[in-house]
C-alpha cells in the first residue's frame, strides 16, 4: 500500500489554519511567539505571516514596544470584521458574532434583526446556525446570510458543552437531551456524529420492550412534567424536599435505562444531562443516575450534570456558525493540532 504524504502546499495550508487558530484562542501574538508554540522555523512563521496578511486574514494591532523596528515587533490579530455569523436559539433570540466570536448584535426576534444590523455596521452574514427545523425562519435568515445551517437543541447544547461545558476534558462523551424532546448528541473523537442520515442520537423514538411506548414518552418534556404533578409537584424546577427525592428517583430510573443504550452501544465514558430536566436536577440528578447506572452498563460511565444554563443552545449555535464560516474562510482546512514543516 502506498501512502501519501503531504505536499509543501498542503503543509503550507495547514500551517495557515493552525496560526489563524492560535489567533483566535489566544488573541494577538507576535511571530516569535507563533515560532514558540508552532515550533516552525522563523524563515516559515514569517512567510505565513505575510500569506495571511496578503490574503486580509490578519492585521497589525501594534507593537511590543515602542523602541523596537522591524517584524517581529509586530503584534498580529486575526482580522474578525472581515466576516459576521448570526445564531438562532430557542426562544427567537439571535446572536450576531464577528469572525472572532466577539458578540456585535444581540436581539430577542428576528423582526428586530435588520435595524440592529444596520446600526452595527454589519451589511451581510457570512453563516446562519438555526437550532430546530422551522421553514419560516430558515428562509428569512437565507436572505440574510450566504450559508445557513440547522441543528437539533441537543446536537447543539453538545457542542457547547464540549466546547466550555461540562465536557470540556472529553473527546467522547454522548449528551442525554432531556427537554421537550428526548435526544442526544454524541461526540466521539473530539467531532459531532450525526450518523449517515443525519439521525444520530434520535433515541426518543427508540421502542421500548414489551409495549409501545419509547423513550420520548418516559423523558420528554410533557411526560417528566405529568410525572412531577403525579409527585405533588408544579414541575422539575420546583423539585424540592420529600416528595422532590421521590420525583427524582423515579426520573433517575427511566435517564439510566436511556443512558444504558448509549452506554452500550457507543461507550463513550461520559453522558452528561442536558435540557430542562437535567438542568433542574443538577448534580443531585446525575448522581442517583450514575448509581443506576453502575447496575445497568456493560461499561464504566461517568454522569455529568450539564454545565450550559438555559443559553446553551444559542452557544452551540454560535459555535457552529463559527466553526462552519472558518472553515471557509481560512480555506476549507480542517482544525489541525500539529504544524508540518514546509
């Protein structure tokens, strides 16, 4: 078998992508210090630095002193005006991001967008990210934004989660989404799976055994809410004293037969609560479903409370519109770890 290995035009795209990250995760950095944690050459630091500029990707923000010339004095910024994302959680409300992720435009409906646009100066979205299939609102951001793209609630509260969440560590772990509806996302080596049709995770419409019930009439929104009035109580969040144990045990139940299926057939170490639920019931939650859960998994499972609060879902938005508009823009490579020498 014969393989390939990279051509200096190749390493020189990948070496671009990895500076242009460094950029946005660290802010400003001078050549030196790109030479430091790269570990690339000076002469290569300096012809990225040049290609990144030549292509309007980077800027010079300033100098690391006053008394110093030349290049390396240089202190160089990823360009973040030259493109805008917008972000669509639940509830309408609509995040507007420069290539940096630096929050521009923050309005709570989309009938508010357009004057809140012009205002900031932002005169066309690069990328749209839209949590949940709703045509409407689809086709109001396509006439806004070049790219638009929509994801499940729980597909996009993983990403954040993995992102700055609760499952920051991990590169594998599966978010169990217990909201309205009963979904989970699942990352596994560090990347979103959404499966061959884009179904991945749908384990709400997975049939029970012995009856026909699944698991989006154990967990989702409508049944925990008749399980917390059958409890005495007004609903997840006010779960509280005696009879909130006894609610949250029998909840703790039907979340460690759902974890089982994703315990066993992806082992991916860690599922973390997510969605109204997981969130109300916290770290008290993911503990009575650990224990469970202990008895019911082939494998060894951690169990997480979700990090995110109610704006998860909008983060993940914004992260993907992010992640799909750099993609683009910093030349269609994807996020690299190690620079190659060129």
């Amino acid at each position: 078998m014969a393989y390939r290995t990279a051509t200096p035009r190749t390493a020189r795209a990948i070496n671009d992508r990895i500076a242009l990250e460094l950029l946005v995760e660290r802010g400003p950095l001078t050549a030196p210090q790109l030479q430091g944690i790269t570990g690339l050459s000076r002469p290569t630091v300096a012809e990225i630095v040049k290609r990144l500029g030549d292509a309007g990707l980077i800027e010079v923000t300033g100098r690391t002193g006053d008394h110093r010339r030349g290049p390396n004095a240089r202190v160089y910024a990823l360009a973040a005006g030259r493109a805008h994302v917008a972000a669509r959680g639940r509830g309408g409300e609509i995040r507007v991001a420069d290539l940096g992720g630096r929050t521009v435009v923050s309005v709570g409906s989309p009938g508010e967008l357009d004057a809140a646009l012009h205002a900031a100066g932002v005169p066309v979205l690069h990328t749209a990210a839209l949590a949940g299939p709703d045509p409407e609102v689809r086709r109001a951001f396509a006439r806004r934004a070049s790219t638009v793209v929509v994801e499940s609630e729980a597909n996009l509260a993983g990403l954040a989660e993995h992102r700055r969440g609760a499952a920051r560590d991990r590169r594998d772990f599966a978010l169990l989404w217990l909201g309205a509806r009963t979904d989970a996302a699942l990352v596994l080596d560090g990347r979103l799976r959404r499966g061959a049709s884009g179904g991945a995770g749908a384990i709400g419409g997975l049939r029970l055994p012995g009856g026909e019930s699944d698991f989006q009439s154990l967990l989702g929104g409508p049944s925990v809410r008749a399980l917390a009035r059958r409890h005495g109580l007004a609903g997840p969040a006010a779960a509280g004293g005696s009879r909130g144990a006894a609610f949250w045990a029998e909840l703790a139940q039907r979340a460690a037969a759902g974890a089982a299926v994703l315990a066993a057939v992806l082992d991916p170490g860690c599922i973390v609560l997510g969605g109204e639920a997981g969130r109300a019931g916290g770290e008290y939650l993911a503990g009575l479903v650990r224990s469970r859960l202990a008895g019911m998994s082939p494998v060894p499972t951690e169990v997480r409370p979700a990090a995110g609060g109610p704006g998860a879902v909008l983060e993940g938005a914004l992260q993907l519109a992010l992640d799909t508009a750099r993609a683009e823009i910093f030349g269609g490579v994807p996020r690299q770890r190690t620079a190659l020498k060129s």
